[in-house]
C-alpha cells in the first residue's frame, strides 16, 4: 500500500462527505422552515452510517445538531 497515495485519498472522500453533508443539512433545514415544519428551536439527531467493502467496516455516528 503506498500511504502517501492512501492518505490523499481518505481526506478527498471525507471533504466530499463532509461538504455534500453539509450542504443536505442546510437545505433540509432551510426547507422545514419555509414550510413549517421546523421552527428553528429544534435540536436535530443526525446519524451517519459508514460502510467499507472488503472490510468488517459498519459503523453508525450519531449527534445533534441545535438550531438555535
């Protein structure tokens, strides 16, 4: 395995992850408020779950995210 190569890699899959996460949240956020559904008071449970193939990799991550 050439770490350099893996490591490069890794952070490109979590930026991705992180970015387009990010971006869901919002935008679900966004439209709960527009529609009523959210009032901005909420405290949101979020949860993530990470699979890898060829491994025993299943892991599920769980926060919460405040709105106010």
């Amino acid at each position: 395995m050439d770490e350099d190569v893996f490591n490069i890699q890794l952070r490109k899959f979590l930026k991705k992850v992180g970015i387009q996460s990010q971006r869901e949240i919002e935008q679900a956020v966004r439209d709960g408020l527009a529609q009523g559904t959210l009032k901005g008071a909420e405290v949101l449970k979020a949860s993530v779950q990470l699979k890898l193939s060829g491994t025993t990799v299943d892991v599920t991550i769980e926060d919460d995210i405040k709105l106010s």
